[in-house]
C-alpha cells in the first residue's frame, strides 16, 4: 500500500471544496488531511453559509496546534491561517501545503516547502480515477468566487483535451 504524504491545509481550499461539494476529495487523494487551530478556527466562521461542513468529527482531518509561536511574529503579510498554515508545514515537514493566496504561495515557496492549490487537488484526484473532468470544476469554483488566472484556464483545458474529455 501506498504511504500517504504529510499534507497540511489553509482554509480557502477547504471553503472552496466545501462549496463545490468536492471536500471529499481530500480524503480520496491525500488520506489525512492536518490542520491548524488556527485554520480550524477560520473555517468555523462560515458555520451559517450554505456550503458549510462540520470538519470537527472526521477522523481524516487532524487539527493540531503548533508547538512553536515564535516564527508567527514574523509573518506580517499573510492570515492567521496562511501564516499557521506554513509554520505547521514546517514544523511536521510536510510533503505538500495546499494553499490558493499568491501571497501565501510565495512565502510557502520561498521556505522551500512543497505546494499545490485547490485546482492542483482537483487535478491530482482526476490523475488518480476520482474525478472524470476537472474544467467544469474550475468554471463553478470562477462563479463561485475563486479568481482564476485565464492561463490556468487553459492549462486545465489543455489537460483535459489530452485526456479525451472535451
């Protein structure tokens, strides 16, 4: 059996996925997903919104509290839950950061930790037989919100396309 990687999560990829109805993909790819207190704390704030999912009782998603604080003062620009986020990656080493924000991208990249955005899951759950197409995924994630680059538009598309599913 395969081992799964240590992922850890930020919050817009969860809401995302919650609003889509695709947060079990999550589980389909990566098997565990780890969180932070404080990404838990940010996607409990949308407990009156249609998409919303009680998170608190899967056994797949670990929400875990980071040991060291220290590292957050320095990480001025980003969320509580984009600066957790990395500093959690960090602390477990782990594989892979699912996060959406440039922002948080670039310092995520800049420490060295490895990254996929919610578009990446969708397209790694199509690599692994859990999803059939992803660009009809990407357009609800645009009306629901997400801003997406027209290039990464067409990066899916040209995926799909290669695949035989346009």
């Amino acid at each position: 059996m395969q081992r799964m990687p240590k992922v850890v999560a930020d919050t817009t990829p969860l809401i995302l996925l919650s609003k889509i109805s695709k947060f079990d993909i999550l589980k389909s790819v990566y098997g565990e997903i780890i969180i932070s207190r404080g990404v838990f704390e940010e996607y409990e704030r949308g407990k009156q919104k249609k998409y919303y999912i009680d998170i608190s009782h899967f056994d797949w998603i670990k929400i875990v509290d980071i040991t060291n604080r220290k590292p957050l003062e320095f990480i001025v620009d980003l969320d509580k839950g984009e600066a957790e986020s990395i500093v959690l990656a960090e602390e477990i080493k782990a594989e892979r950061l699912i996060i959406d924000e440039i922002r948080g991208r670039n310092f995520a990249k800049s420490k060295g930790l490895g990254i996929t955005g919610t578009i990446g899951v969708l397209l790694k759950a199509k690599e692994r037989g859990f999803l059939q197409e992803v660009l009809p995924l990407v357009f609800e994630l645009k009306e629901k919100g997400m801003w997406i680059d027209d290039a990464l538009i067409e990066y899916v598309r040209e995926i799909e396309e290669q695949a035989g599913n346009t």
